[in-house]
C-alpha cells in the first residue's frame, strides 16, 4: 500500500518543488546584488496570481496575454520598491533595510486585501483537468506545464548569466560591487534589475501554483518563507543551491506530509530550516564566508 | 542617587512614570479604558525585550509572538488542565520558553546577516500551527476557556483595575531591571558587539554566549507578558498570537528607536491606541501598520520619539550635559604637563613624560631568556586553491618584539587572525606558554592574554573615548547578569573600579583630558594610541599590532613607536606587522619575513637585511 503511493508523493513533491525553486531564485538573485534578504518576495507570488485572476477573470484578457502583464507588472513593483523606499532610506544599515521590505510586504498584502478581498480566487490550469496515470502516480497536465516551464526559465537564466555581457556584469557586481563600479558598471542599474528578474520570477512562480492551490491575500507569506527555507537549504546565495535546495525541500515536503501528518505539512519546512541552520548552516552547495579585516 | 541598590540613573523620570501610572486609574471610571491601558503595560514588556535583543545583536525577532502565546498556553494548561498551582504553572511556562528559546537562538545566532528574523518568523509559524492543531491540549482554534485569574492567597485580582496596578508595577519592574542592564558593563558590552562584532570578541568579550543571553532573556520577557495575559482574560485562542501580532510588535519597537527603552515604550503607547483611533476602518489596520513601518524606517530609522525630543527640547534639557561643555570643564583641571598625545609631540616631550604607570604586572623586568611564550609551530592554512601559509613556524619570548614583514599577500595578517582565533589553521599548533590556544574562541584567546590593534583602527563611534576604554576593561569585571540588573552594590564598586583604572591608563596616554569626547574627535594617532591603551586593558602578554604606524606623520610614528618600546621594558612580548622598514630595523629584536605564505627568512635585522632571499622578495632578482 505504502510503496504504491510513493510515486504520487514524489510527482507532488516535484512539483511544489519547482515553485520553491523559482522563489528561492528570487531570494537569491537579490541576495547577490545587495545582501538583502527580501521579506516581500512571497508577496510578488501572491500578487502575480492576484493580478493574473482579475485579467483573465474581470478584463476577460487570453491567457498568454494576462500572463505576460501580470508579470511585467510584478517586476515593476519589484523595481519600485528598490528605487522608492530602499532607496531613499536614511540609513543604510542592513537591518534597517531589511525591515523596510518587512514593512513593504506587511502593507502589500494589506492593500491586497482591500482589493481582492479576503477570499481566496482560482483559475483553470492549463490543459485540462483529466490527468496522465504513470506508475501509479496520476499527473495533471498542469504538472507537466510548472516542469516544463520552470525547466525553460532556469535555463534561459542560465544562459543570460553565463553568455551575456549583462548577465556577466550582474555576477562581476555580486562578487564585489566596488570592483565593478570602478570598471564603469552601474551597480545601480544592475541592482533594479535584480529585483525586477525576482519580481517576475514570484509572479510567474504564483501564476503556476495558483491552479493547484488557489491564492488568497494571505499566502504570499507562507510560499515566500518556504522559498527561503529551500534557499537555506540549498546554501544562501548560491543559484544551484537555490534550485536543488527548493526541489529537495518540495519533495520532502510532500513525503512529509504524506508519511506523517498532512496537518502538520507548513511546519515541516521550518523544522527543515531550522535542522539545517543547526546542522550545517552554509547549505548543501554554499561556502563559508571569509571576513577581511 | 543612582549609586544605591536597584535604583537605576534616569530615577527622577522613573518616578514621574510611575507617579503618573499611579494617579491615572483616579479619574477613570471607565473599564474599557483601563482594559487597553492593561494591554498597553502588556505589549510595553514584550517590546522591552525586543529592545534588549536589538541593542545587543543588531537583530530583531519577528516570532515574539510566539513566545507570548507559548508563555500563556503553557501556563493555562498547567493551571488548568493539569491543576497546578499558580507558581508551578509560572514557573513550568517560564522555564520551558527558556528552554526554547535558547535552542532556537544556539544555530541562528552563531552566523552572520539576519538568519534571526527568518528563524523567528518561521518559528511563530510552526507554533501557530502548533496552538491550532494540537486541540486535546489547547483546545485548537476554539480557543482555550477558564483559566484561572491570578491570586495572591485570597486575594484575587478579579477587576481590570485590580490587574492595572499589577501589571504595572510588573513592567516598572522589569523596566528599571532593563535600565540597569544597559547601565552597566554588560550593556556597554552589548552595545559594543552591536557595533563591532569582531572587535569586541579581541577585547575578550563572549560575544556569541552574551547575545544568546539577550535572546532568551527577551523571549522570558514575553513569556512573562504571555502567563500575565492568560491569567488575566482568562480565555486565549491562537489567532491572539499568529504573525501580526509580532509584526506589530516590531513596528512599535521601530517607531519608538530601535534600541531604545524610553522610545520603545513611547512607540508602544502610539501603537496601542492606533486601533482604538482606526476602529471603523477595521480592514486599514494591517495595510496602515505596514506602511508607518515603512514609513518610519525611511525618513526616520532612529524613530519618532528621539526626532521628536530633538525637536521639542534643546539640547541643555536632555538627561546630559553636552560633551563640550564636559570637555572643557574637564580640560580647566589643568596642571598636567601635555593634555594631549599631539601636544605632547609639539613640546618634544621628554622621557620621563612618557610612562605606563598603570602597568605593574608580574612580568615586569624587560626581556628573559626564558622559553618562548607564544609558539607558532607548522602553521598552515589555504583557502581553495590559494595557500596562505605554509607550514610557519615562529616564537615570541617576553618582552621581544618580533617584526612580521613580506610583501602584500604574503600572509601577515592571516598569521595575527590565527594567533588571535579569528582563523583555524588546518594543520599545526599555537602554544602560549604551554597551553594550545587552537579550538579557543577569539574571546577566550583575548583573556588569556592576547591583545591586538587592527589595520584599520577599530573604535567604538557611539562610545565616549573612556567608554571605548572600558570596553577594554570588560575582562577585568566579573559581576553577572543578576547583579547588572539590579546595580548591586558589588556591581557598583567594581564599575567605579574599572573607570578608575581606566581613566589612569588614560592618563599614562596623555588622552585624559578628552575622556569625556566622542572618538570621532580625536585624531589618527590618538585613535591608534586609544587603540593600544584599550589593548593593554586586557593585561597582555602578548600584543598583536596590525601596522600601528600605518598612516601617520613620521614624527607621530615616533611616538607611538616610543610607547611600544615602552611595552616591551614591561615584559610584554610583541608581534609587529609593519611595512615602514626604519620602525621595523629600529625596534625589532627579531625579523619573520613571510613571502607567499613561506617563511623565507629570520634573523636580526641586520642579518635579515643582507638575506638574498629577502633582497630577491622586496626587490626582484637581477637580470644576469
């Protein structure tokens, strides 16, 4: 009985995998440009399954199009948030900053509120709602999409690090901001346009998850604290880290839920993160930091 | 005043507090008013330690909401499911959130950046889920119903007005507690490893065990905030505890100035009423906390309250005079030969000027022959690919000054960073005297007698040049947690202890008459000069300096060069990473140069000097 449903937990594990892989990504990506951590990352998920609801279901627009704006959109106000607030604080001490994007997810998700209510909204996913039998483990197509198009994104992410000047230029200003300045990059300019790549990555992790387990103004922070988890997991700051460590923390997740007790499914992640900041705090793939004094 | 047992140094504005909570319930018959002033005195003292976290750690807790709820669920169901009596239930919730909290703050504390506030939030959760899935003992998202109130014999505190009054002088309590804390060297330490970490940890100060402290402290606070609270409305459900509740906290911290107490209590009387205020627009409440968070935090980060005094008050009606006013009082005394290092460099000060009275220790009587103290054998250590040393070996014998020298990179500063614990080599040793320094912690090597000044001078800005003095002194107290909080006469003794000395070792440096200055004032070489002082605090046997004469004028360089040959005449063993060749060939009695990572030569200076491997190091090999 107990094997027949491994492969199930293993598919749903995957799959919730992915979405933590994109958020922990985001995490990261601002991570490198600015040794922030993003408290509204979780936020940007909620708000691009938010925005993608009210195009599709109130403007009535076709779905690539909505999906399209909801995440420039998201980038936007990613972009927003570093220029307005991070910005224009008086104190650059990183506690001060980071608790700013506490401040910043706190109000987001209380306009949300104001505006999509507090129920929770759904939408169709895609291809269809009858899913594929594969040992035992029933597949919906919108699984394969999440894979598929997570699979897509980390690929052409790798490709705009590894094979583009820009991308070359956001990974010289992560490794030493200073250096780079002094080579004429904009670490400014780069730093937008980390938090506009992890606002787009949120919203597309959100518009992905939400036909699977619907949205409501409130969950952006649980996904964005797991993505964080799966982040930790896999080594703060590293981008392999980020993907294996969210993938790893889906299927253990699911495991989890599945052999022990599904109502205790949210604290897993945090006894994960917990265990590994005991255990091993510089993650599966991260590096222990040198201090020069 | 402040000098007596438990009375803590702002007493008058202590007083005026209390005098007004007193007289306040006088002219209210209304109960409402007096329940949101109950809750008022309740958040006050979570916030408090909130306070006390940040000043110590730099970091701040979203899950303190967690442990407010863990501190009344668990004293509810001790009191009442299983019984016990009120104290045991106290005592039961107080000691099991102890608990913890201290497991939760041993991982999350040992690392660098704000691990903490990820670790808090994630924590509040799990408990969230914990209050609302565990319903055979907490009655789950219902809620848990009759709890008995608190009581003392027969007296029960049945009335809000009852309970207004303890619940007061409760937070007055632990308020004045608090102040105590921070008024005494172990705040001062606190506040020192706020700012600088690392350079508190080469003062000697357990920087990781005091932060721990704080923490659980902090979570103590609120599980006392948490028992008072389940015992008083006598009903809890977890929706009282989730995330918000924490978030809220935390944006009162924010807005009364993080760290500080007065503001912390200000920013909670604000926050506590905001509600009241908001009442029919229930649905703003989480959209407007969030934004005065953010708010605050952009244009104001000190918080509201400290930009409100600096407006509403001059600066004469604040709790100090102005540091100038001081300095010149201070400076009006007079009578000493120079006030000033600078000054003294000007009049060409003579020898007898120049002496560390304050240091009469054992090992006084200049340089022995007896064994090496510090040991340094087959020292190595790589990062990757890059090995920074290879296996090194040095000595160090009382009052001998051994010049590390070799080019950039050649492995100077990594060879201080693993004598003083910063650094673990991967293979070799590190012997004072007998005794293996290797698994100690930089704070531990700091006690046993390992000072050191950095490259780049490391001062306390926040701190006075006494209090950066002080810090120094940190070791030579011993007076713990129990007697800071209270200002035990003991305690007090020994703070006084420790500002004499510290103003005598002050003196010996010429910098007595600035005492009372912001470090900022002072100038390079009375910051290195400060630097050094504060080193020899420790009582050192061995001083480890980082290119003392790095940046200075050549006629300052010879001054501070005088009082480290000074050093040495009282026994203390030097270890001297210096470029400037004319300070090294001067005062070294021996030469480590380092090249790469290898040891390429030692010697005297004057053997060193004629080495070709040296010549070759410094100034390439000659084409033939």
């Amino acid at each position: 009985m107990f094997w027949l449903l491994i492969p199930q937990f293993f598919v749903s594990g995957i799959t919730t995998g992915s979405i933590y892989a994109l958020i922990a990504l985001g995490y990261c990506l601002i991570q490198n440009a600015t040794g922030l951590v993003n408290f509204a990352q979780g936020e940007f998920v909620m708000l691009g399954a938010m925005m993608m609801v009210s195009l599709t279901h109130v403007a009535q627009l076709p779905m690539p199009l909505a999906f399209l704006i909801s995440t420039a959109a998201v980038a936007v106000i990613g972009v927003a948030l570093e220029q307005g607030p991070l910005r224009h604080s008086r104190n650059r001490d990183i506690l001060t900053l980071v608790m700013i994007t506490v401040g910043a997810s706190i109000s987001i998700r209380g306009a949300s509120m104001l505006v999509w209510g507090k129920n929770s909204h759904i939408f169709p996913p895609l291809g269809g709602e009858s899913p594929i039998v594969l040992f035992n483990a029933a597949i919906m197509p919108q699984s394969l999409w999440i894979l598929g198009i997570s699979l897509c994104v980390l690929g052409l992410l790798y490709l705009f690090f590894h094979r583009t000047l820009l991308g070359k230029a956001v990974r010289a200003a992560a490794d030493n901001p200073f250096g780079a300045v002094l080579l004429g990059i904009s670490v400014r300019r780069l730093v937008a346009l980390a938090f506009a790549l992890s606002g787009a990555l949120g919203a597309l992790a959100g518009i992905l998850v939400t036909p699977i387990t619907s949205m409501s103004y409130d969950a952006g922070l649980m996904l964005g604290l797991k993505g964080f988890a799966g982040a930790i997991l896999g080594g703060y700051g590293s981008t392999v880290g980020a993907v294996v460590g969210g993938l790893l923390l889906g299927i253990l997740e699911s495991f989890g839920a599945g052999l022990i007790s599904s109502a205790y499914k949210d604290a897993i992640a945090f006894i994960i993160l917990l265990a590994i900041l005991f255990v091993r705090p510089s993650g599966l793939f991260g590096s222990a930091r040198v201090k020069r004094l | 005043m402040s000098r007596l047992f438990f009375v803590p140094k702002d007493w008058r504005a202590i007083l005026l507090l209390a005098i007004c909570v007193g007289t306040l319930p006088l002219g209210l018959e209304n109960d409402y008013f007096m329940l949101i002033l109950n809750v008022l005195a309740l958040n006050a003292l979570v916030v408090l330690g909130l306070n006390l976290l940040i000043g110590s750690t730099g970091q701040v807790s979203i899950g303190h909401a967690a442990f407010y709820g863990l501190g009344a669920y668990l004293s509810a169901i001790a009191g009442t499911s299983w019984q016990w009596p009120l104290p045991g239930a106290f005592a039961f919730a107080i000691i099991l959130v102890a608990a913890v909290s201290l497991l939760l703050a041993l991982p999350t504390l040992r690392l660098e950046g704000n691990y903490l506030v990820m670790a808090t939030l994630g924590f509040n959760i799990i408990v969230t889920i914990l209050f609302n899935q565990m319903e055979p003992l907490t009655g789950g998202p219902s809620g848990f119903p009759g709890i008995p109130r608190l009581s003392l014999g027969s007296f029960v505190l049945s009335t809000d007005r009852r309970f207004y009054y303890f619940i007061w002088a409760v937070f007055l309590a632990a308020f004045c507690l608090t102040l105590n804390l921070n008024d005494s060297r172990l705040g001062r330490a606190f506040k020192a490893i706020h700012e600088n970490d690392l350079a508190a940890q080469a003062l000697g100060i357990p920087s990781f065990r005091y932060k721990v402290v704080a923490f659980v402290l902090s979570a103590v606070y609120a599980a006392l905030a948490g028992f008072c609270y389940a015992h008083y409305v006598t009903f809890i459900s977890p929706k009282t505890f989730d995330i918000f509740y924490s978030v809220q906290l935390v944006t009162m911290v924010v807005v009364g100035g993080m760290g500080s107490l007065w503001g912390g209590l200000a920013g909670t009387v604000l926050l506590t009423f905001l509600p009241e205020l908001l009442r029919h627009f229930e649905d703003f409440y989480v959209l407007t906390y969030g934004l005065i968070l953010m708010g605050v935090l952009v244009f104001c980060p000190q918080g509201l309250v400290p930009v409100f005094l600096s407006v509403r008050w001059p600066s004469t009606w604040r709790k100090r005079p102005s540091l100038a006013a001081r300095a010149s009082s201070d400076s009006s005394r007079g009578g000493e030969p120079a006030s000033s290092p600078s000054q003294a460099l000007g009049s060409g000060m003579s020898e007898s000027a120049l002496s560390l009275r304050c240091l009469k220790d054992p090992h006084a009587g200049g340089r022995s022959d007896a064994a090496a103290l510090l040991r340094l054998r087959k020292v190595t250590l790589g990062f990757g690919g890059l090995q920074a040393l290879q296996s090194v070996s040095m000595e160090v014998g009382q009052g001998e000054i051994v010049a590390l020298i070799g080019p950039n990179g050649a492995g100077k500063t990594t060879l201080l960073n693993i004598i003083s614990g910063l650094l673990k080599p991967q293979h070799g040793e590190v012997l004072l005297e007998e005794k293996s320094l290797l698994g100690l912690s930089p704070h531990e090597i700091a006690a046993c007698g390992i000072g050191r000044t950095f490259q780049s001078v490391q001062m306390y800005h926040q701190f006075s040049v006494l209090e950066n003095m002080l810090v120094g002194f940190h070791v030579q107290g011993d007076s713990g947690f129990l007697a800071a909080c209270l200002h035990m006469p003991g305690e007090r003794r020994e703070e006084a202890l420790l500002r004499e000395r510290a103003s005598d070792l002050l003196q010996d440096f010429h910098m007595d008459a600035k005492a009372h200055q912001p470090v900022q004032h002072l100038s390079l070489l009375e910051q290195k000069l400060l630097e050094m002082a504060r080193a020899l605090a420790l009582r050192p046997r061995i001083l480890l300096m980082d290119e003392p004469v790095g940046g200075l004028h050549p006629r300052e360089s010879e001054l501070l060069v005088r009082y480290i040959t000074l050093l040495r005449q009282h026994g203390i063993g030097i270890v001297l990473v210096e470029h400037d060749m004319n300070v090294v060939m001067r005062v070294a009695d021996r030469v480590v140069v380092l090249q790469h990572g290898f040891r390429i030569a030692t010697g005297t200076p004057k053997e060193v000097q004629q080495d070709p491997r040296v010549i070759a190091a410094y100034l390439g090999v000659k084409r033939s």
